[in-house]
C-alpha cells in the first residue's frame, strides 16, 4: 500500500483505491469508481485523484444528457455551467426569462417536455467535444421517461465510461 502525508494534518496516510461521491461536480448522484484516494486515519480527511478532469467532466455532460430520465434542476445547473453560461445568457438562448430558469435549476417549477429536450440539444451542440454525439442524443429523446426517480451516475475516470445504476442510500 502506498503512503503519503495527508494534505490538512500532515500525519502519514495510506493511498488506496475505491469509490468516491463526485459531490463537487454539482449533482448528487455521481459515484466515481476506482480512483485514487489519499485516507488519513488520524483526521478522517480524503484527497482524491481525479484523473482527466477535462475529459471526465465532457463525460458527465454526455452522460446527463443521455439519462433516460427528465432533467432535474441541478442537472440544467450543471449542463450551464458546463457550457460556461449565466443563468441569463442560457435563458436567453432558451427564448425564456431568467426566472423561469432560476426556478427550474431549483427545482421550484417543472421543467416541461420540449424545453427539457431543447436544453440537452443546445447543451451537446454547444459542449465542447460534444457535437459529434447530436444524433445519438436526439434520437433517444422517445426513451426519456417521466419517472422523478433518479438513477446513480457510476463513472470510470480512467477509461472515461458510465452506467447507470441505482444510488446508494448515503447518496439519495
């Protein structure tokens, strides 16, 4: 086992690999698995190594706009600030007031049908690596269910590959 000095209290930590809550992307449900974890014994904290960040954060958006299931506030949040974009000018690409989208990545109004397809196609249009996959996300909009149960999000860093599965109940 690897060893290394822990980044908040300096004490000897042990480097090991295994499942980490992505909690820092912004959604509640990505898990990411077999990466690097620096664990000190002595104050509890974690440092994870986060391999590809670029690429790995191009992958969730892929994968947020593949979910076969409604988009929810924080996802519109996150496909946002993935394309670099104020509330503003991402409401006024949407053709709807800054508000209406407030509300939606809030979760205090439903976002309807067409305007959760518009949001993921503007999102793989706009999304830098994105484009080429128009398409295959467009043609699994008949797919999209009404369900307001979330899968889990399990991604692989390295191989920069997802699936989804159901959350752990320390997750949901």
């Amino acid at each position: 086992m690897k060893k290394a000095a822990c980044t908040a209290c300096g004490a000897p930590a042990s480097v090991v690999r295994g499942s980490y809550p992505f909690t820092e992307c912004g959604l509640r449900n990505v898990v990411l698995q077999g990466v690097e974890i620096t664990r000190c014994s002595r104050c509890g904290n974690d440092d994870v190594v986060i391999p590809h960040l670029n690429d790995l954060m191009r992958t969730l958006a892929f994968a947020v706009v593949s979910q076969p299931y409604r988009l929810q506030g924080e996802d519109v949040r996150f496909l946002r600030k993935y394309l670099n974009m104020t509330q503003a000018q991402l409401a006024d690409l949407l053709d709807i007031h800054k508000t209406n989208l407030s509300k939606w990545e809030n979760n205090e109004d439903k976002i309807g049908e067409q305007s959760d397809r518009l949001i993921r196609a503007v999102a793989v249009a706009l999304g830098e690596g994105l484009e080429g996959k128009m398409e295959q996300v467009i043609r699994s909009f008949p797919q999209i269910q009404k369900s307001k149960k979330r899968p889990g999000l399990e991604m692989d860093p390295k191989n920069l590959s997802f699936t989804f599965a159901p959350i752990p109940a320390r997750l949901s």
